[in-house]
C-alpha cells in the first residue's frame, strides 16, 4: 500500500466540503486501488488528501492517485471549480539523507 498526497486548490470562498473524502471515494474505479482517504485542511494553499492506494508499484499508484483526483474535480458537481496543484509521494527524512 502507498500513501500518495494530492493537493487541491480550492475555488475562492469556496464552502467547506465536510464529505470530500466520501466525495473521492465515490468517484473512485476498482482499478485506483483506493483503500482510504484522509482530507488535511488549513493549509493556505488549499486543501491536500493523503491517498492509501493498492498498486504494483509507487509510480503505478501516484499514476491512480493522479487520475482519480482530475475525474473527481473534473466530473464531481461539488468540486467544479477546483483544481489538482501536485500529485504524489512523499518523501520522509531519515538519517540516510545525510550520507
């Protein structure tokens, strides 16, 4: 399982969407391999989803995480106006940076 992040940006005044993550999860094909969607707000920038995905691969599941974000801003009603800033894994720190 990968957790891939998606940051969205929000259309200005935008309501807040307390059902996003079901919003996503509806909007979601057997083949994104979507196990879970955690929804992180207050960031200034906008709005950022931590995908848990199933894939074969990191680079096949930042490709789901890509895809299922553009259908839902681009086909869901309540995310018209929205828009996909960046898509995909985060890298974590570790003492292995440094040699």
């Amino acid at each position: 399982m990968y957790l891939i992040h998606v940051r969205l940006r929000a259309p200005a005044e935008a309501p807040a969407l307390p059902d996003l993550a079901a919003i996503v999860y509806a909007c979601a094909e057997e083949s994104d391999g979507l196990e879970h969607v955690s929804v992180h707000t207050g960031a200034a920038e906008g709005l950022t989803l931590g995908l848990f995905l199933l894939g074969d691969s990191l680079a096949a599941a930042e490709d789901s995480a890509a895809r299922l974000s553009r259908r839902a801003v681009e086909h869901h009603p309540d995310l018209l106006g929205y828009g996909v800033v960046a898509s995909g894994a985060v890298l974590v720190p570790g003492p292995w940076w440094d040699a």
